[in-house]
C-alpha cells in the first residue's frame, strides 16, 4: 500500500489522482438530483447514438469496426461519440487530442480502470513521452516509408506539378537516414542529426565535382561495406549536376526546417520511449496531441500515426497467435482530414480487421477525404462498414447522404439539431439523437472510482 501512495504519476500523486477524477465531470448524484435518467450501456459495445449500441465483435457482427463521422462543427461529433467510446474502455485507444482537452480530462478516469495512460504532446513536451521515428524504422524498407512519409507528409495529394524534386529530396532522405540507422548510435538518431548530416552536402551550383564532407563520409562506407543500401541511395542522389544538386537540398532542407524545434527535439531525445506493440498487449491509451492553430507539425503526426498502425500490423503478423492483437485496438482520429494523412491508409483500412485494429474517423465533409487521399478517399469511405451523419451544410455531403437515405436533399439539409442518421452495411438506416452523455459520464466516473478503491485497498 505505501508503494501505491507513493507512486507518482504526471505531477500528481496517484491519491491525488483518484481523489480528483470526480472534479471533472457531474457527479451520479447530481445527475439524478437534477432528474437525469440513468443510462445502461452493455460492455465491448460502440456508441454511436442514443440507445444505438453496437457489438464490437466482428466475428459475431460480420462486420468490421471501422466507423465514420460526419458533421459540422459543433455538430456534437467529440462530445457525442468520441467521448462515450472512450469511457468504455473496450481494448487499447490511439486518440488524436488537438487540444490536448480530452487527455486533461479523462486521463484519471482511464488510470482508475486499469489503463496505462500515455501523452505523446508535440506542442507541450513537458509530460510527454518519447517518440523517435528515425528508430522506429527498423528495416530498409521501413526506411524507405518513412522518407516517403517525411517527404510527402504536409501534401494534400503526393503528386505535385514539379514531383521531380520531391522524388530526388526522398532520395538524399533515404540515404541520410539509412546512414543513421546503419552507421550511428541510437542516441544519434534524432532530426538534430539528420539536419547536421544534410548540412554536410556544401555544393556549389557551379562545381558537380566539388567534394564535400558528407562525400567523404559516404567514401568511408564504401570501404567499409560496398554493398551498403545508404551508399546506392546517396550515389544515386549524386549523379545530379551542381545547380540540380543544390535545388535538391533547398527542396529537403524545406521539408526538415518544420521539424527542426525545440519541442520535436525534446521528444524524440526522450529516453521514456514508445513501445508500440505494449499498446497491443495491454490496455493501453495513448493521446497525442499537436497545435490545433499551428499546423506545421502536422506532417510529423501523421509519420506517427502511419508507423503506429504499420507496427502493429506488423506485430500481429509475426508475433501473435492466430494474427490478431491480444488487446483489440481503436483508433479515435478527431478532426481526421484536417491532421492525419496516414501512408497507405486506403489499402490498410481494408484489412487491419483481421488484425482486430480499427478506426474511427471524424469528418465535417466527405470531400476533405478525396482532398487528402484523392480517388482513394472513396476506397476509405467503402472500407467503414459504420457511417453516421450528424447533419451540416456541406452540400456534395448532404446529397450523398439523400442517396444513402433515400431521402430528399431537403430533408438531409433540413435535420433538426441533435439527429443523427446511422447506416450500417446490411442493416436498414436508423434515425436517432445525441448520446446523453452527462449522466453517463457521471456514473463512470463514479465507477472508476469504487473499481479503484476496492483493487488496491482491500
């Protein structure tokens, strides 16, 4: 009992934790004072509306658990299903907090329920935990994706009029990272080194065979090891003429310069690092957050996010019984088209099912997705099994909902506030309204709490 009034956690102790989980929401007892119905949720469900409870196993349901929210602003998408998910508490959550409000405020309330709660905070680093991608590639090939995703990571669409210097920028990318990988120690690996290795190609427009001082360090491996995957890229990479060469740069130097700040660097030097396939093992919610007025980090989520999803892919492929995750895995993507462009998100939608990893994306347009994903954004849209309209004046949005609905556009337009249309693949659409969430946030809370209280004091 002293180690568990001890334990320190996030700037608090756990005590202090429990004992002020109930300051963020109503409590059951004014809940019922104020004559709030109480609401009975069955457990391994999905909320998706009031009395609209959906079975999460996919093998009884014949579905997958991929989901789609579209809404306007202030339409109710995080308060209404995004939260009541997450008081669930059913399998391990990776949740986007633009904000950083949800981890503020659910993070004692998951603790108390056995959670092992995780910030990964690009905006405040402060409490956060570390996350280096550079280490996370593992292979050639993870090299290659992740250069692929550093470089294209603030497109809306990977094919731009001048791809030429994008594709040669991968190229050096590849290369420089392929040296830290193979060549470096693991504390090296940061976008501190990366910039400084970069920094090393001193061409000049006029002179393609100057030699610089990342030429000689290359010369080094090929005595080394001639058959080096980092030399072929960088060989590559250097048959360009002099003044191509130093567009090349300017091209890369551009796409790091977002990622060169003292936050990025404060988290990837942190040694307190992610263990992704312990968010499969056991219950696990991890919250990342980024600047919701500041988007330049935005590009660094999504080499997140991508990694996330393709580790564990990867996980349940080689290292799990009958290919799926021992915890089941829920991805919760607020504000999804807006700051996450996960590398061949359309082609994984498809098949994580299997791997029991699922997604939840929340949309104010069908169009933010093919702005995103181009044609692929209806292959994302055709992978949900779930879609929910919570109603909005996006007109392109509106239609395709009439059409799903068989209803007139009037109608779609004209939804009352607080209605909410839910199809399912195989079902006949349902009509409903918002989940009533304060009630139901009370009495988990105070759940959490006695479920607390009665494991570790007995």
């Amino acid at each position: 009992m002293e180690r568990i009034r001890r334990e320190v956690w996030n700037g608090g102790t756990m005590m202090e934790k429990v004992n002020g989980a109930m300051e963020n929401g109503m409590k059951a007892a004014d809940a019922a004072a104020l004559g709030m119905q109480e609401v009975h949720v069955p457990a391994d469900t999905m909320i998706l509306g009031k009395d609209c409870y959906y079975d999460l196993d996919s093998y009884k349901t014949l579905r997958n658990n991929n989901v789609v929210v579209i809404g306007s602003p202030g339409a109710g998408k995080t308060r209404g299903i995004i939260i009541p998910n997450i008081l669930q508490c059913s399998g391990s959550y990776v949740i986007t907090d633009p904000k950083g409000n949800l981890y503020r405020r659910y993070r004692d309330y998951l603790f108390q329920k056995g959670y092992r709660v995780l910030l990964l905070d690009f905006y405040d680093p402060t409490y956060s935990i570390g996350y280096n991608c550079i280490i996370h590639a593992k292979t050639d090939e993870d090299i290659m994706k992740l250069a692929h995703v550093i470089t294209y990571s603030n497109h809306s669409k990977e094919h731009t009029k001048d791809a030429f210097w994008d594709e040669a920028a991968e190229l050096l990318l590849t290369a420089l990272l392929a040296y830290l990988n193979n060549y470096c120690d693991p504390e090296e690996r940061t976008f501190k080194s990366l910039v400084d290795l970069m920094n090393l190609e001193t061409v000049q427009e006029d002179y393609s065979d100057q030699v610089t001082p990342l030429d000689l360090l290359f010369k080094d491996i090929e005595r080394i090891d001639p058959d080096s995957f980092a030399l072929r890229k960088y060989n590559a990479f250097r048959l360009a003429a002099g003044k191509t060469l130093k567009s090349i740069l300017i091209t890369l130097q551009t796409t790091l310069s977002r990622y060169d700040s003292e936050s990025v660097t404060r988290v990837m030097e942190n040694r307190n690092e992610l263990v992704v396939p312990d968010i499969g093992r056991r219950k696990t919610a991890v919250f990342i957050t980024v600047s919701d007025m500041d988007r330049r980090l935005d590009g660094l989520v999504n080499i997140v996010f991508t990694q996330i999803m393709q580790e564990l892919v990867q996980y349940a492929d080689k290292s799990c019984l009958d290919q799926h995750l021992p915890i089941p895995v829920r991805f919760l993507m607020d504000d999804f088209a807006t700051n996450v462009t996960i590398a061949d998100f359309p082609r994984m939608i498809a098949s994580i099912r299997s791997r029991w990893i699922s997604t939840m994306m929340i949309l104010q347009a069908e169009s933010q997705l093919t702005e995103r994903y181009g044609d692929d954004g209806r292959t994302i849209l055709g992978s949900c099994d779930t879609y929910v309209y919570l109603g909005g004046e996006d007109l392109q949005t509106a239609k395709a909902v009439s059409e799903r609905a068989d209803k007139s556009l009037k109608s779609i337009l004209e939804m009352p506030l607080g209605t909410q249309l839910i199809f399912r693949r195989g079902e006949k659409m349902v009509k409903t309204t918002t989940f009533p969430m304060p009630e139901f946030e009370a009495r988990r809370f105070e759940e959490a709490k006695k479920e607390f209280m009665n494991r570790n004091w007995r």
